[in-house]
C-alpha cells in the first residue's frame, strides 16, 4: 500500500552505461516529479509531469529522459552515465488545487563507478 | 524563478529546548510553503504546511508562521526530543502546480 514507490533503491553501475529508474503512486495524484538531492542534500526539481505531459524540464543534460506512460508511473532513463551522475533521485506526485501537498518516494541512490 | 534561503545550516540544541528554522522567499506569486523532515535513508516527510491565507498554524509540537510582507516563514519546534534529529526542508511554490522549490535544508540534532 506504499503511496509513491521507486525501484531499484539501490543502482551500482560503470561509467558510460544506460540505466532506468521507476516511479509509481496510487494516490490518484496527477502530477509528478523528479528530483536530485546531491552530496550536500540540495533539493533540486528535474522534472514535472502533470497527466502525461512534461511540465517542467529543467536545466538538465538531454541524457535525461523522463517517460510517462500513465499519470500513475514516471520513470527516468539516464543514458551515457557520469560520474556526476552519482546521487539520490526522488519520485514525488502531488494535486494541483486547493489541496497541494507533495508525497515523495523512498529514494534511488545512484552511484556510478 | 523562485529562490528559497533557509537558515541555520545546523542547530543543535539539548532535549526539551525550541527549536527556530527560518526561510526567506523571493517570489511574491509563491502561495504554498511546506516544511519536510527527512531522516536518514529516507524520503522527504511533509511535516507540516501553510497557505498564503494564514498567518500561523500550530501542529502539537510543531508550529509554522508566514510573514508574506516580509516574504519569510519559519519553523518552530518546542520541547524538542531526540527523534526531531533530521534534516529539515523549508520549499515554496505557487498552486498553478509550479514545482516545491527547497531551501538548503538544516541539520538539526537534538542531544539528551
């Protein structure tokens, strides 16, 4: 019954691979989002998604593809990894409207070797 | 955009004393302004929220205050205990769906 689910928690991986993130909620919310909290635990948004359709794309290199099939699932494909990669992704939704609050995920720590 | 300064950084303080975070924010059109607790090897907890049509809102231990001429809001936690220790997020935004823009976050460590 978790509310905002990601997978894996956990991703080791080399340098220059491809690697997938995955994000589910079954709250009903319909936006989503991706952030990155660096080593210094900033907070910084990637990505919205609100009922499908990309919102929001910050200041991101394009080796960042954000997928959303449904409201319900955004996922975040990285290609070409760097080392500058390394950090933990959190999968947030929320409701736009009077009752505006965010759920975030458990997080993915990603590091790349 | 939206710029969001929380301060202190860290704040350690002796069990049962308050405990003070502050945020300033730079966009007059924010509306929304959430505070997250996140412990460690978690996610982001929303602990507690105002809207910019309150001046205050208190939770137990917890209370919230929004000053929107000043743009600044802040956290209070009173007789704080051990488990309060976390990493503390302040965020803005506006409710047209805009995304949380985060503070720097504090580190606050509650010794007994």
């Amino acid at each position: 019954d978790t509310a905002v689910s990601q997978t894996p928690k956990y991703l080791v991986t080399q340098m220059g691979n491809d690697k997938s993130i995955k994000c589910e909620q079954n709250l009903g919310h319909d936006t989503m989002y991706w952030y990155k909290q660096d080593s210094k635990k900033f907070l910084k948004i990637m990505f919205s998604y609100n009922n499908k359709e990309l919102i929001i794309n910050e200041t991101v290199p394009n080796r960042f593809s954000p997928k959303s099939p449904d409201k319900a699932h955004l996922n975040l494909h990285i290609n070409s990894l760097e080392l500058g990669d390394s950090a933990v992704y959190f999968c947030a939704s929320g409701r736009t409207g009077a009752n505006y609050g965010y759920t975030f995920g458990s997080g993915t720590r990603l590091t790349v070797v | 955009g939206e710029n969001v300064e929380q301060h202190p950084s860290t704040l350690s303080v002796q069990e049962g004393d308050s405990a003070v975070i502050k945020c300033t924010y730079s966009d007059s059109a924010s509306n929304y302004f959430p505070w997250y607790k996140q412990e460690l090897g978690k996610g982001p907890q929303l602990i507690i929220d105002i809207r910019s049509n309150v001046g205050e809102k208190k939770d137990q231990r917890i209370a919230v205050t929004l000053n929107k001429t000043a743009k600044h809001f802040s956290l209070h936690i009173t007789e704080t205990q051990p488990e309060d220790s976390a990493v503390y997020f302040c965020a803005a935004s506006n409710q047209a769906g805009t995304a949380l823009i985060f503070g720097k976050g504090t580190t606050l460590s509650v010794s007994s």
